[in-house]
C-alpha cells in the first residue's frame, strides 16, 4: 500500500477513534508530519468515497457517516485474518475478478491475494455463463490459493467456499441458507450465491487455484427478476432491509480462512459431515443434468471426496463428480 493511502488510514482512524467529535486539522497534520493543505487533501479524497464528514474553521473536523464500499479502508484494519487478504486488491470496476486474479497470480501475487470488485461487466459462471453483478449491490470476489492440490483434490475447494457462506449468514444474520450441490448457496430454495473456482495445474498438481464467489447482498427484487437458470434472491429480499456489505465480507474471510486450513489439514472428509448437514437436496428427488444426460433420483448423499450418490427409481447407483441441479422436488 503506498504512503498516500497510509497517510489516509491513518487520518481515518483517527477520526474513527474520535467519533462525534471533532478533530482538528492541526493536530492531523502534526500527527502525520504532513501540512495542513496536505490534510484537507485526504479529507477531501475521503469524501469523494463516500464518508460524511463534517469540517468546521476552528473546530476542524468531524466523522459523521462511513459508507458501505468495500475499500481498503473499510476492510484491511478490521481484518481478523492470519494469511486470507493480507494483500487486498480493491477495485471499483472490473470485467471480471477471476481474470484479475489470474494476472495478479502470473506477477508473484501471494497465497490468500484477495480480488474484490464494487462492480464486474463481464462477471461469469460455470461454462462460461453470465454472472449478474450490479455495481455496489453484492460482493464479487476472487481469493488466489497457492496450495499445491493433485487434480482430483482440487474441485473440493468449492465446498469451502459456500460452506463458511452458510455458516455466516446462518450464525452472523439469522439465515437459514443451504448449500444445492455443487457450487450454489440457496435461500429459501433461490440462488444468492455462485461460486467458479479456476486452476491452473502442472501434470500431477495445481499450481494454484482461483475461486470466485458472487453474493448477491443487496440487491432489489427487480434486479434479481432474472430470467436465470434457477430462481435468484438476495440476502436484503430475504431479511427485508439491507446488510452492511463489509461486515458479510469480513465474517466471510475469517470462516474461510478457518475452514479451508481445516481442508488443507485433514482432507475434505472432515468437513463432509458438515456439508451434508447444511445440504438443500440430500433425502430429495432431483434432476441432474450432466453434459448432455439427464439424471433424476433421489440425493442420497456425498462421497468422502465430494461426488453426488444418486439412487435412481430402479434402485440404480450413481456417483456423480459434476453437473447442474436443475429441479429439487421435496423430501419423499
Ligand atoms: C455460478 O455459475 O454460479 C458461479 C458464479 C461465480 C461468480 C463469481 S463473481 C466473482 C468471480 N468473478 C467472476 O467472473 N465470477 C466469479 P453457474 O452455476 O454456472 O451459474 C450461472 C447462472 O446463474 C447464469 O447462467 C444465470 O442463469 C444465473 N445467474 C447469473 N447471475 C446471477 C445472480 N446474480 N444471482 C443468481 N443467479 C444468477
């Protein structure tokens, strides 16, 4: 991070720490070694970013409002991390995260790197589909994993993803989600979350992996209207009023981090138990759709590496490592 935005936290922290009252320029310049111009600089930069600030000749100055962006300003300092977005990329537009994490990752970017967007124009699923990504609405993010994975392991990192999701919107906002097989996390039976991880492998392991998550948080009902392949919602739509973004975000990162050191530890097994618990379909009849076969049966379970057992009508079994939920049809 350069000096400039040091300079800047620093301000803003100050500010923070005096809260409804005011500070005054001299003392900021003083307490930064820079002039007093050089202050009314950063406050006018923190302005532009949304945060209230009251100045007054005399008094100084006065924070009054914090927006919801998730700047670094925001994030890094109330980070409870110990490797996850230690190098924070913040980024107000973007085609795509996954891309930009892909060309941090070819410049030595370390493990963790975190890619956030406020807003992506090219935001993309599973084979190439659209992901829907209003600017400042949802949170479009990318985290750079450097483990070394064999390739049958490395899909599993999925799972990761949108288990610490459920558990945050469980336990932080009161929600109940679920995780639909293998990349969704639903609630009330709708999509507000999608996760794309992309690796880059050597013959036998990954060099490194890029998992993408897109929450849609904030969005309105019309915006999440669709047409998409399965009905869509936001955590706002379901709690009825809007949700800090940073606070999702930074809970998020924690659980994650928690989890995927779990994974990398002692194997996906472990958290299988977990997963299955938080499952939208284990016990119902869906349709899968795998390339071009469909399958219908009844979700039995997961394997200890992740793949779907499916029991068909005819008592057939099926294991099955990827393909497309497309109906859910209640517990029978
Ligand atoms: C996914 O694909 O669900 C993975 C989405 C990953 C998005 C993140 S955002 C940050 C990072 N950067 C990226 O460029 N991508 C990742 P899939 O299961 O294929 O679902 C895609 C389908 O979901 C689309 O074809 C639409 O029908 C639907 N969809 C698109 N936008 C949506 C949204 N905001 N909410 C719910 N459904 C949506």
């Amino acid at each position: 991070m350069g000096s400039t935005n040091n300079t800047r936290l620093q301000i803003l922290r100050i500010l923070k720490e005096n809260e409804g009252s005011f500070v005054s320029g001299a003392d900021l310049a003083k307490r930064q070694s820079i002039s007093r111009p050089g202050v009314w600089k950063h406050i006018n930069k923190l302005k532009e970013m949304g945060y209230q600030i009251q100045s007054q000749s005399k008094l100084g100055y006065r924070l009054e409002g914090v927006p919801d962006s998730l700047a670094v300003e925001e994030i890094v300092p109330n980070l409870k991390t110990e490797w996850l977005a230690h190098s924070y990329h913040h980024l107000a537009t973007v085609a795509s995260t996954n891309d930009y994490a892909l060309l941090l990752a070819t410049r030595a970017a370390p493990h963790g790197t975190l890619v956030v967007a406020e807003e992506q124009t090219k935001g993309r699923g599973r084979l190439n589909r659209e992901w829907v990504s209003y600017p400042s609405r949802g949170i479009y993010l990318s985290i750079l994993l450097r483990d070394h994975l064999p390739l049958h392991i490395a899909p599993q990192s999925t799972y990761i993803g949108s288990l610490a999701l459920v558990k945050v919107l469980r336990e932080e906002l009161g929600i109940t989600a679920s995780i639909k097989w293998p990349n969704d996390v639903l609630i009330n039976g709708r999509k507000t979350a999608g996760i794309l991880t992309e690796t880059q492998s050597d013959q036998d392991s990954t060099r490194f992996s890029i998992m993408g998550i897109g929450i849609n948080v904030n969005h309105s009902r019309e915006e999440m209207a669709g047409p998409f392949r399965y009905p869509a919602t936001s955590i706002a739509m379901e709690l009825g009023f809007a949700v800090k973004r940073q606070k999702v975000l930074l809970k998020f990162l924690c659980q994650f981090e928690q989890d995927y050191n779990r994974f990398i530890q002692k194997g996906l097994s472990d958290l299988i138990p977990e997963i299955e618990a938080h499952s939208e379909i284990l016990g119902k009849i869906i349709k899968v759709i795998c390339g071009d076969r469909e399958i219908i049966g009844r979700a039995q379970g997961l394997t200890p590496e992740g793949a779907l057992l499916l029991l068909g009508a005819d008592g057939s079994r099926e294991i099955i490592w990827a393909g497309d939920v497309t109906r859910i049809e209640g517990a029978v």
